[in-house]
C-alpha cells in the first residue's frame, strides 16, 4: 500500500482502528497512537493485511526526537484530540530509495455525510 491507500484506507475502517485505538488506551492508561511503519503496511494489499501498534505517547513522543523531529506537533495534536470521537494515527513512509523515512501524524475523526 501507498501511503495515500493507507490514509484513505484508515477512514474507511473508522469504526475497528477507534475501537482498537480506545481498547489500547485504557489498557495502557493513557493517550497515545496507532503507528504504521513501512515494513508493515507496504506490501500489504489492504487494511486488513497491514499490520500496525499502539504507541503511548512517550514511546511516540521518543521515536520523533530520535529520528530528529521535534515532537511539538504530535503534542499539539495529542492535546487538542477528543478521545470520544478521534483517535491518532501516526504513518511513517520512506522516501525513495534515500532510506529516509518521512513521519505523517493524523487526528483521525469519522467522515460525515450530509
């Protein structure tokens, strides 16, 4: 999958990642995110074939400084989330054939329809 699949793929399973998302929230006692690293979710041909974890937001929070990116807006979004309707999604994507990986951080709310 593509990063941009993975993205629209993601709102299209609301319902099972915020489900997942809040069960892994309580579990851990705190607000974190579901992370998709390349090694899982590239060669997947869907959703259902990638594979992902739930972070806590330390653990999220110290992968971003260790790859060098400040962390302020992964906080930004943590901090403005509604844990009743949004969950965090965090996708990390490689670049090319650099080896370098950009690192994509969404607040993910269910897409309404009028």
């Amino acid at each position: 999958m593509t990063y941009s699949a993975l993205l629209t793929a993601i709102y299209a399973d609301y319902d099972r990642l915020w489900s997942t998302w809040t069960a892994e929230m309580e579990k851990e006692g705190g607000i974190g995110t579901i992370v998709f690293l390349p090694e899982g979710y590239k060669a997947a041909e869907g959703l259902d074939r990638a594979s992902f974890a739930y972070w806590t937001d330390e653990r999220a929070r110290s992968y971003l400084v260790d790859a060098g990116i400040s962390p302020d807006g992964f906080d930004s979004l943590l901090e403005d989330v509604s844990v009743a309707e949004e969950f965090l999604v965090m996708i990390v994507e490689e670049i090319g054939d650099t080896g370098g990986r950009a690192v994509h951080v969404h607040r993910v709310g269910r897409i309404g329809t009028n």
